[in-house]
C-alpha cells in the first residue's frame, strides 16, 4: 500500500483529500503546517508527497526542499496560485508537478499514479489468481499463456488493477472507456465489455473470480491480488 504525505492548512480540503485517497487504497498522513510536516518527516517514510504552496508557518517550497534532503519522493503541489511564476519556482525546486485548485479528483489521482509509475514506486506487475499483468510492456498472461485483449479491453482491466479496493461504479466505467475510445459508450456496450474481457481472463467465466459483480452498485476486484 503506498503512503502519501499531504501537508494541506485547509482543514475542509484536506479532509476531502483523505478520503479520496484512502478509497484509492492509499495510507495518508496529514500534515497542517510547515512543523508538523517536518515532525512527520522525522517519524514516517512516504511514497509521495501533496504539498499545497500556502501554509500559515511558512510555504510549500520550503517543505518542498526540507522533503528532498529527507526522502527521495515524488512531489506534487497543490495550489490557489496560477501565476507563471509560482509553477516555475515549483518546477525549478524539484516537484514532480503543479495541480491548480480547484482539481477533479480523478485528474488527481492519475497524476499521482503517473508521478509513482516514473518514479518506479508503482508496480509494474499485477498478479490475480491465474492472471498477470506487465503494465510496462502491456503483456496480459492467463496460465502462462498470453492474453490478446483490445485496447478497450485492456483499458477496462486496468482501471480494476488500478483501483484494487474500491467499487467502480458503471457510469465510471462509462466515462473512463468512452474518455479511451474517443465516442460515446453506453451502458448495454459496457456489458458487453464486461462479458468480453471475463470470458478472456476468467478461468471460469461463469463463476468469475477477477472481476465480481456487486449488485445495483457495479464491480470490484477480486481479493486474490498482488503487486511487484
């Protein structure tokens, strides 16, 4: 489970962060100004770090550059601030990225997957029952045997891998294979989707064990999962 470190003073913002971030299956440490960031620097070791650029004991490039010298993370800021400038200083002072509020939440969360994938703090491999998956060379093995999924399909499986504790709702699912295929995606061809993709990776499809149905709400990964 990767660990964030979010260093935010608005307590309404922060609080939303958490539990956004927690239901993505991170661990969060929440830190309000710049002494308690440190404090928690002293204490814990984190994956990434969400430093917002206001803080009432001092800013977020001062912490950005005290979280460098103490642990070699990924750094993103969040910030009011949309002037050229700030997003400079930030850049120049090693941050992975810059995030505007307000943000999408989901906009968010890639950006921190993203930052944790090129780090090499993101695993690369998945395994689930008889199935793996090498995100890095987009290789999908059931037994052993190479999986051939289409682009949507291998879209479809990877939002599962990339949320292995949360329930993805089908109207997610919708917005994130019509995002993939450039055109609108509705709910009977998400089934389908669905029937494909179980009948390619599933042992066996009529009994499913990597994708499980939870009823009136959507699907969820299965519990037999690991990472590398």
């Amino acid at each position: 489970m990767k660990r964030i470190f979010l260093v935010e003073d608005d307590k309404a913002i922060a609080k939303n962060l958490v539990l956004l971030l927690r239901s993505e299956g991170f661990t969060v440490t929440h830190a309000s100004t710049r002494s308690e960031a440190l404090a928690a620097l002293a204490e814990n070791k984190f994956d990434l770090a969400l430093v917002d650029i206001s803080l009432p004991d001092g800013n977020g490039f001062t912490v950005c550059t005290e979280i460098k010298e103490a642990q070699d993370i990924p750094i993103l800021f969040l910030t009011a601030f949309s002037d050229e400038a700030s997003v400079v200083t930030g850049l120049n002072m090693g941050a992975d990225d810059y995030i505007i509020k307000p943000f999408r939440p989901r906009e968010l969360i890639a950006r921190i997957k993203t930052a944790l994938r090129k780090s090499g703090r993101s695993p690369s491999s998945f395994e689930i029952g008889a199935l793996s998956v090498d995100t890095a060379s987009s290789i999908v093995k059931k037994e052993g045997r190479e999986v051939f999924l289409s682009a949507l399909e291998y879209r479809l499986l990877l939002v599962f891998i990339n949320n292995p504790k949360s329930i993805i709702t089908r109207s997610r699912l919708l917005d994130e294979l019509w995002d993939a295929a450039g055109e609108f995606v509705n709910d009977n061809t998400l089934t389908v989707y669905i029937k494909r993709l179980r009948e390619k990776i599933e042992v066996n499809p009529a009994n499913p064990q990597i994708i499980l149905t939870v009823r009136g709400t959507g699907y969820r990964l299965g519990d037999d999962h690991a990472s590398e």
